[in-house]
C-alpha cells in the first residue's frame, strides 16, 4: 500500500512536469522572434524554464510523502512508516532536490551565459565564405564563460569556508531537535547552502520589481483587454476617417495654391494631419489583420474562437485579480505574524514557531493535502499563476540597468539575447518564488503539510493513542515539545533546506524576509495606479502597431466590449460607417483616436 502511494505521488509529479515542459515551450515560442531563432537558444531557454519550475512544484511531492507517513485523523505514524523507511524517503527526496537546486544554479551561471555567448559568435557572412566553424564559435564563447566559471568557483569556495552565525549556535531556541537538525555541518551542504541563499536573494530583489508588478498588471490587463470596437466597425470608421483626413489636406494644399508657402496655422494644421494620416494607415492595417480577411480560413476561424472566449476572459481577469488580493492579505498576515511572533527575529531570519493568527491560503492547503492531489492542483495554478505574473512584468518593465533599457520583452519580438538575459531574471524570480511560498503563503503546509500527533503522555517504544480523545490531536510545528511529535512529525526537506539557508546565514534570511513587504508595497502601488490609468508597455518607445493596438481600444472603457466581441464573432458591424467619425456607439461625433496629432501626443 505504501509503494503504491509513493508511486503515484511521483506520477503525479512526472505528469506535472510534462505540462510544466508545455508551458515552458508555450512561453518561449510565443515571445522569441521568428526571424532569429537559434536551436540552442530554444532549446537552453526551455529547458530552464522546466528546470526551475520542476523545482518550485516538488513542494507538493515532498509534502506529501512526508505525510504519508502519519494518520492525521490518529496523531500517530502509520505502521509501515519505520525510522529507517521515512529516512529513505527524506534521502530520496533530497537527492531530488540538490539535484534540481545545482542544475538550477549551473544553468543560471554558466549554460545560459555559454549560450548568450555561442549565438553572439555567430557571424553569417564569414560561415558562407566557410571562415567560421562550429569549434571557432565554442572556443569564443568559453572565452567569454571563463569569468562566469572563476564567479561560480569563487561563490562555492565562500560558502565552503564561510562560517555559519555563531550567535545561532548559542540561543536558547537552537535546543530543539528541529532547530539543531538545520545547522550545517557538511562544508559541501554548507557551500551549495551558502550559493543558493545568495542567488535566492538576488531572485527576491528582482522578485520585488517584476512579480509584484505583474500580478497587479495581469488581472487589469484580461480585463481591460477586449476591444471596446469590433475589427469590422473599426476598419469601416478608420477608412471613412482616412479619406476625411486626406480632403482636409487636399483643401489646405488648394486653398494656399499659388502662394510662396503655407501660414503658421495651416502649417500646424496640415502637419498634424500627416501625422494622424501615418496614424490611421497603420491603423487600418492592424484591423484588417485583426478581421482576418485577408488570411487563411484557418487563422479566421481562430479570430472568431478568441472574440468567443474574450467574455470567459474578462470574468477570469475578475478572478485573478480576488486571487491577487487573497495572496496579498495571507502575506500580510504572515508577514505581521513573523514579525510580532517570530521565536529569534533575526537571529534566524524569522522563522515562525507556530501560527499565531489565521491565514487563509495556508489553511485551506493544509486542508487539501488531506486528499492528494487536491493541493497538487491548487498549488500548479498558484504557481503558475505567480510564474505568469513575472511573465508580464517582465514584458511590462523590460530589462534594465537602473533607468537605462537594455532589451524588451514583447511577443514574436523579442530577440535570441533578451529571451536569454529574461531566463536568468525568471530563474531568480523563480527561486525566490519558492521561498515565499514556502516561507510566507502558506508556512505551515510547506514545512508538515496536514502532520499531527497525539498530545498526551506516552511510554517510551509506545505511540499514544489519542483514538478517543481527538482534543489532544495538535497539529505538527516547529516547538513541539512533546517527544511524541518529535518522533511523529517529520518536516519537509524543502522547508528544511530553506530554513538552513536563514539559521546558518541570517543575513540573506532577514533580507529575503523583509524584502516581503517591499513586494506587498510595490503590488499595492501598482495596483492602484493601474484602476485608473490604462496599463501600457513601454508607451514612450512602442513600435508602431503596438502602440496602436492600445490605442485603438485593446485596452479601452469596457462599455461596448461585449457588443463588439458579437460584431468580431460574425465578422460584420451594425452601422456602415459612411462619414468622418460614425461609430456604432457613438462618440459625440468623433471615431475612437480621432484626436489630432498634437491631442493624442498630450493624451499619452
């Protein structure tokens, strides 16, 4: 019974990260550009992407087989569960997640730093004139790597040498067996300790920027995402605009007929009717694309299953955004209890001992990992959900180098080196996720996930039985005294290995820890600026369709979006729209981005 159990336990963690490799490639596909693509790139950028989310998404795996060793409805382990089978489970468990952990931190440091470097190598005309070869790009490229190499050797050395915090060893709280089984002894456990602590710290700091703000940005932006005019209405009105565009320039050209030149009024007039001209070509470009008259019936019937599905959008942008909420009040009141409650504040980066005040997330996975995988889910869409939402600020804000923008992220056209250099900020990213789900979204489910024990006396070699007293059932924390938990709880190998990294080095704890409530400040921030200004990309510096695709109502009022979508659905508008701004909804005379050149310059 027991092997079936771990068997299907690893199953479930095998289809997990087969749909993980999915979404990776998903994700590199939809933003690399189609003219540049490399096979190495493609294939070192999802590869680590699958990596590190199959890292994240073990919690779950290690959570349950932990405890699957106890009855949580008796307080006690089950018969099978001997010291030497759980030990087994706790090694396998922790081979599987060094394992993860070193190849999350090579390809961080090195894979995607080679990669970087090899496609830089590549030259096109000197390969056709045959002066470049395959070795020649190999060698540059690990030239350039060598640094790379010495950083990851200097960074193991450290942590190999490094000391762990001395006051640690001497508090009170390190008495306890949980406290005590954390501090390093092992200088290789120590070094790999020491790495991923500081690039876990590293992570939180860009988690800071991008995910806070994507999982601001990401619910506003499905919601604010369909169109306030279908592409039908809006190719008929941007036509009957364009040739009232080019009448009006007509007029001014015959009117100052014959004169030297033109006067400093028409002048500004006509030169903002170019530039409202170059306006309304490419938008009537982008929604004859968008009706897809002129593509294939395939790419048509695509368009009208996406305006179908644009409602089921704008109802699950509605829920992501409750979600977002839901995850920000739980890490506030972790973060709040951790603060207050915390049995070493700093001196171990805020380790909690206990629940002290109610949180939701937390207690509904405790809950659902009574019945696996039902939290298996629940934290596949967490996950995903958080990984989508650094996606987008990474889109959103870009790479940069203080307030210097260095590459862009945006679909089909972001480049070979950008999708690279975004890899490695998702890698950080994602390793940080890991701490705060573990840590602060749900503390007590990462570190014994649904474990209790029976709190009553027991005879040494004998489990007590709290079968007829469920009152003395507690759940498992990290200051249970009575021997009885120490020998039935059995903690996460996640948990411990994250909770090893803030004992043996405070520092990177403490940071990682109140960094937490620069995420909840930087979500708010931007949350709030988000309800009342229309979420963009990079305004200032937009290529041109997609600054028209904003403006032309891809994220306008929500009025007509539902009438709209019917229109897209099929393919013809109410109104044929014959004059200078005639909508179908009308505009007080005016078409969506009939404002002159100079207007919609202000606007933005």
């Amino acid at each position: 019974m027991a092997l079936i159990q771990t068997s299907l336990i690893w199953v479930a963690y095998a289809v997990a990260v087969v749909i993980l490799l999915a979404i990776a490639s998903v994700f590199v596909y939809i933003y690399q550009t189609p003219r540049d693509r490399a096979a190495s790139v493609t294939t070192v950028c999802i590869f680590t992407t699958s990596a590190l989310l199959a890292t994240v998404l073990l919690l779950p795996v290690d959570v349950a087989l932990v405890s699957s060793t106890t009855h949580s409805k008796l307080g006690r382990k089950k018969d099978w569960a001997t010291p030497d089978h759980v030990d087994n489970i706790v090694f396998t468990l922790k081979v599987v997640y060094y394992t993860l952990y070193s190849l999350d931190a090579l390809l961080c440091l090195l894979v995607v730093p080679f990669t970087y470097f090899f496609y830089e190598e590549y030259d096109e005309a000197a390969e056709e004139e045959g002066r470049q070869t395959i070795g020649g790009r190999l060698w540059g490229a690990f030239k350039y790597t060598i640094a790379f190499i010495a950083l990851v050797v200097i960074l193991f050395l450290v942590g190999f040498f490094v000391p762990v915090a001395k006051n640690t060893r001497h508090s009170k709280n390190m008495d306890l067996d949980y406290f005590k089984n954390l501090l390093a002894e092992n200088h290789g456990e120590r070094a790999l300790t020491f790495a991923l602590g500081l690039l876990m710290t590293l992570g939180t700091l860009v988690y800071i920027l991008y995910t806070a703000s994507g999982l601001a940005l990401l619910p506003v932006a499905m919601i604010k995402s369909a169109p306030a005019m279908s592409a039908p209405t809006l190719a008929e009105n941007t036509a009957a605009q364009l040739d009232s565009n080019r009448e009006r320039q007509r007029q001014l050209e015959m009117r100052n007929e014959g004169r030297s030149g033109l006067d400093t009024r028409d002048r500004r007039e006509l030169e903002a009717l170019v530039r409202e001209e170059r306006t309304l070509i490419r938008r009537e470009r982008l929604a004859v694309e968008a009706s897809g008259e002129e593509r294939s019936w395939l790419m048509r019937a695509w368009i009208k299953i996406e305006a179908i599905f644009r409602p089921i959008k704008l109802l699950g942008g509605i829920l992501l955004m409750v979600l977002a909420l839901f995850i920000w009040t739980s890490m506030l009141i972790t973060g709040i209890d951790k603060a207050k409650n915390s049995i070493c504040k700093a001196g171990c980066g805020y380790i909690l001992g206990h629940i002290n005040i109610f949180q939701p997330i937390n207690w509904i996975f405790v809950v659902s990992a009574k019945v696996f995988p039902v939290d298996y889910v629940l934290f596949l869409l967490l996950v995903f959900f958080l990984f989508s939402a650094s996606v987008v600020g990474v889109a959103t804000v870009g790479i940069r180098f203080l307030w210097i923008t260095i590459f862009r992220i945006r679909k089909s056209h972001t480049s070979p080196q950008a999708l690279l250099m975004a890899t490695v900020l998702l890698t950080l990213i994602v390793l940080a996720i890991n701490y705060s789900v573990a840590m602060i979204i749900a503390p007590q489910y990462a570190t014994f996930g649904p474990q209790t024990f029976c709190d009553r006396p027991s005879v040494p070699g004998i489990q007590p039985d709290c079968s007829n007293h469920q009152s003395a059932i507690r759940h498992c924390t990290e200051l249970a005294e009575n021997p009885a938990a120490r020998e039935v709880c059995t903690p996460s190998v996640a948990s411990t290995f994250i909770n090893r990294v803030t004992v043996n080095f405070p520092f990177f704890g403490v940071l990682d820890f109140w960094a937490q409530f620069a995420f909840l400040a930087v979500y708010l921030i931007v949350f709030v600026t988000t309800l009342f200004r229309t979420p963009s990309l990079d305004t200032d510096q937009l290529d041109a369709d997609l600054e028209e695709e904003e403006e032309e109502g891809l994220l306008a009022s929500t009025g007509r979006r539902f009438n709209a979508t019917w229109q897209d659905i099929t393919g013809r508008s109410k109104a044929r729209a014959a004059q200078y701004g005639s909508t179908d909804g009308g505009d007080n005379g005016r078409g969506i981005g009939s404002e002159t050149g100079t207007d919609r310059d202000t606007q933005w």
